[in-house]
C-alpha cells in the first residue's frame, strides 16, 4: 500500500468536478458538470443567435430568457455600445430570427445612460426593417417598459421615413400583429404627416377609402389602391396581381386565388416567401418536375449567394425548408400534402451549402466532433430541427470546403457516423440523429485520436457544451494529445446553446469558442486554422 495516488501530480479531474486550482474560473452547468465560465459577451451572443424561446435539454424557456435578460442588462450597464454592435451582427441575417435581438433592443432601451438611449436610437431602424418587426417591437416594450420619450421618438421616426412607398408596403402586408394595428400606432405616436403622401396613406391606414379614387393618387400609393380594387373586385385577383404588384399576403385575404393567381404570385414571389411556400406551390401545380421555367426561377433565387444574403436567409431557415420540403406535408405547420420534385430537393441541398459563408480549401487536417449524446435530440427554438440536426449540417458544410477531413460523434464514446463530403444534408442529418444516445464526455474524442495517433491540425467539437460525464476535463485531454500527437493543434469549440459555459481552458491561446448557428462560423473556423484571425 502506498500513497502515491494523493501525492503525484494530478493531471485528470472528473468533469463532474472543478479543476483543483480554477475553481474561480468555472461554473457548474445545468446537466452537474463543472466548466468554465463563458462571461457575459460570449453568453450574449449564443443567447442573440440561438434565442432562448424555446426550452433546451436540461433548462425551460423561462430560465434561459431570464438569464438573457440579466446578461443583456449587465452588459448594458458596463458598455452599451458594444450591446448595440453585438445586436446589429446578430440581427443581420446571423441570428436564427430576429426576435432576439428585438427584445435586447427593448432591454437596451431602458439603459440608464445617455449612451444606452443613443445607441437604441441609432440602431433602431436596422433591426425593426419591416412591420411584423415593428409590431413585436411594440409587445415587448409595452409588456416591459411602457413608451417614454426615446421610444416615442423612434416610433415616429420610423412611420413618417421618407420612403413612403416602402412604408406603404410595410403597413399594407403587416395590417396589424400582437394585438396592434397601425391604427393604434399613429395614435400612441401622435405622427404628424411630413409629405402629402405621407398623409393620404395615413388616412388610408386610419379611416381606410370608403370611396376608391378614380385615378391611383401616386406611385408610393398604388399598391394599396390596388389592393382596395381588389376587394371591390374580387373576381378579377389577376388583375390586380400583375398590375399592382400585390404579395400572397396582400391578394389572399381579399381575392379568390387559383392556380393561376399563385402562378402570377410566384413570378415575384421574394426569396423568403418562396421558401415558406415551397410545398403549398408543389400541391397547387405550380411546380412541377415538367415545368421548367418555374424549375429554373427557384433554382436562379435560390441557389445564387448574393440573393440569399441579400435576403437575410439563415441556413437553418434553408435546412428547415428542406426537411419539411422533402417530408411531403407530413412535418411543419402546413395542412397541406405534395409529392417532393426531386430537382428541388437538389436546389434545397445546394442552398444550404451556398448560405453558409466559406472559402477556398485551407489544406489543413480537421477532426469534427459532432455531439450525439441524448441532450443534442433537443429542438431548436421553433425551427422544428434538434442541435444534433444543425450541429451535423454546420460540421458537414464545414467539411465539404476542404479535402482532409473526418467527422465522427461523440457521446461517452467517439463513433464513426459513416458521413463524408459526398452525403447530402439530408442523409448527414439522418445518420447523426440515429444515434442519439447517453451522457457527454467531449474528452473522448482526444481519447481515440491519442490512441489513434491522428494527427488533426484543427479539431472542431459541435456542442451544447454541457460535457460531465468524463473522468477528465477536455481541456486535460487536450493538453495530453498536444503532449503525445501534435503540440500545435488547434481546437475550437461551436456551443449551440445559450448557456454561460464553455469547454475553453481560458489559458489556452490555441483554443476557440464560438457561438453557434452563425453563418459566418465555417469561414471563421477556417481562418483560424490558417492563422488569419
């Protein structure tokens, strides 16, 4: 007998304990693992891109959001300019949606400091861009903070611009959400209009046309005098399609639709809405695998890069049409049934790849680790996709820009999932989802790549980070693989929920956290490889 397991240096340490020495580093996550504490701007981001509106694996909604608001106040207080930056990165298309970062708006609003007010001033009118974000805006800061001066100021601002025809359009296809109309808006805001079409178009908003004009009164009005035409002829939706340009949302409550009507719809039909309506114009005939024209239109909208990010399509909102796409009616909220064309099934998978931002093959040796423990089976806010779905489609997009590559799972064990750049998305995601199962120890995959001698370059783990099931922590691991394979090797940690954990040793200059459902995270990923960040 001998007590060499108490004196010789400790080098491993339950993930289900602090390491002796950091415990002021780390936190305790919600699954009983110790980690290390992520800070309030790494939390800000996960919680602005991922939302916490919908509850994970091991925390409810309400928790989450609570801790979001405590985050986004405490980051308020101590630099409010940086909580403006970090909203508009994430409102930018980056985010899964845009309520997050409307509710950080709201919260950023009621700052204490004149900075807090400028900056919510300054940034209002690129978040809140259309009037279903105006109207959410609204909600929010009734329920939370009611309408002082600087909310006052930002609601007029925004319905008097001086795109009137843009504001028509805004206040013709939201009429009214959340329990507000326009209506209730120009009377809390006491807007006063600056143009005379500007006051036409609110008297149009507040008394509507009992009597419709002869003549269109102007450009930034007709739209609306074509709408207000086609409820007085509902018969002729046509018509009133292609002259006046009018949306799905705009000719559908009011005209009698059919083949023909959404034919002439889908012609300018804008990215975002020709997503959502995918299956509905699949059912209706529209689209068929002999129509080519309407073939090649989805597949010239869709699969062209510009027009993606122009349209501030996540890639999440991309795999969800996908997968819904392909099920024929059977998922999402659709009552409606389709047989899937397979050609666009192609233009869905190539539009996933194609809204992810990346660049040419780094020439590096990556390890991607994908999370298949039982809490990645968790979904996703309301995008109907688990972390596992998202995780293995950030990993494989990830993989098909470069030539050296492996992707496996972990859990309390690193698997092969049998996924190469040559899956589709569809068949990546079937694979991972399969093998959902037990705890999470993300030190396994070090584990098999010391055992292995692989020797990666860069090892990517795609993760809610909620690692605890291991009888070491994965930055122990790691310092042991650098020890025994590559002393150089890199790691970067995509964490895909909004906890304030992280598996970063922050001593580690060779490690990265990153917050997950960014478009932008394959790129940064590859930069780091290559050193260029």
């Amino acid at each position: 007998m001998n007590y060499n397991f108490f004196t010789k240096n400790k080098t491993k340490t339950p993930q289900n304990q602090p390491i002796p020495g950091r415990e002021a580093e780390m936190v305790q996550g919600h699954s009983g693992g110790w980690m290390f504490d992520a800070g309030i701007w790494k939390m800000l981001r996960r919680c602005l891109l991922v939302g916490t509106a919908k509850s994970t694996y091991y925390a409810g909604k309400q928790e989450l959001t609570e801790d979001f608001v405590t985050v986004v106040r405490l980051a308020v207080a101590e630099n409010p300019g940086r909580v403006a930056e970090e909203i508009l990165y994430a409102s930018d298309g980056r985010a899964i949606n845009n309520s997050a970062p409307i509710l950080a708006l709201v919260l950023l609003s009621m700052g204490e400091t004149p900075e807090a007010k400028q900056a919510f001033g300054e940034i209002f009118p690129q978040v809140v861009r259309t009037g279903s974000h105006f109207y959410e805006w609204l909600n929010y800061t009734k329920s939370l903070r009611g309408f002082g001066k600087v909310v006052r100021e930002a609601g007029k601002t925004w319905l008097s611009r001086e795109d009137v025809k843009g504001l028509a359009y805004q206040l013709l296809k939201y009429q009214q959400r959340q329990g507000f109309s326009h209506r209730d808006a120009l009377r809390l805001f006491h807007v006063k209009p600056p143009t005379e079409n500007h006051r036409q178009l609110f008297e149009w908003v507040v008394r509507g046309w009992e009597e419709l004009p002869t003549d269109i009164p102007s450009e930034a009005l007709a739209q609306i005098w074509w709408y207000e035409w086609l409820k007085r002829n509902p018969t002729q939706t046509h018509e009133a399609i292609s002259q006046g340009r009018l949306t799905h949302e705009m000719a559908a409550p009011v005209g009698k639709m059919d083949k023909q009507a959404w034919q002439l719809l889908f012609q300018e039909m804008p990215i975002s809405a020709m997503l959502r309506n995918l299956g509905s114009l699949t059912e209706l005939g529209v689209l068929r695998a002999d129509e080519n024209a309407n073939l090649l239109r989805v597949e010239a909208v869709l699969n062209r890069r510009e027009h993606l990010r122009k349209g501030r399509i996540h890639p999440i909102d991309v795999l969800k049409a996908l997968k819904t796409y392909e099920s024929g009616g059977t998922l999402g909220r659709s009552k409606k049934t389709w047989n899937p064309v397979p050609r666009i099934v192609d233009i869905l998978e190539k539009a996933v790849e194609l809204s992810f931002d990346v660049v040419q093959p780094t020439g590096k040796v990556f390890m991607h680790a994908v999370d298949i423990s039982g809490s990645m089976g968790s979904l996703v806010a309301d995008m109907g996709l688990t972390c596992c779905e998202i995780a293995t489609t950030m990993a494989l997009v990830t993989a098909k820009a470069e030539k050296n590559y492996m992707i496996r799972g972990f859990s309390t064990e690193f698997r092969e999932l049998g996924i190469s750049a040559k899956d589709s998305f569809s068949s990546a995601v079937r694979k991972a989802s399969n093998q959902n199962f037990g705890g999470t120890d993300a030190s396994v995959a070090y584990d098999w790549m010391i055992k292995n001698k692989f020797k990666a370059d860069v090892v990517c783990f795609w993760t809610d980070s909620e690692s605890w099931a291991g009888y070491k922590h994965p930055s122990q691991a790691l310092k042991e693989y650098r020890k025994k394979v590559n002393p150089n090797v890199k790691a970067v940690y995509v964490t895909l929920t909004p906890y304030q954990i992280t598996l970063v040793d922050p001593e580690d200059s060779l490690s990265w956290d990153l917050a997950g459902f960014d478009p932008g995270t394959p790129r940064i990923i590859q930069m780091l490889a290559t050193g260029e960040l």
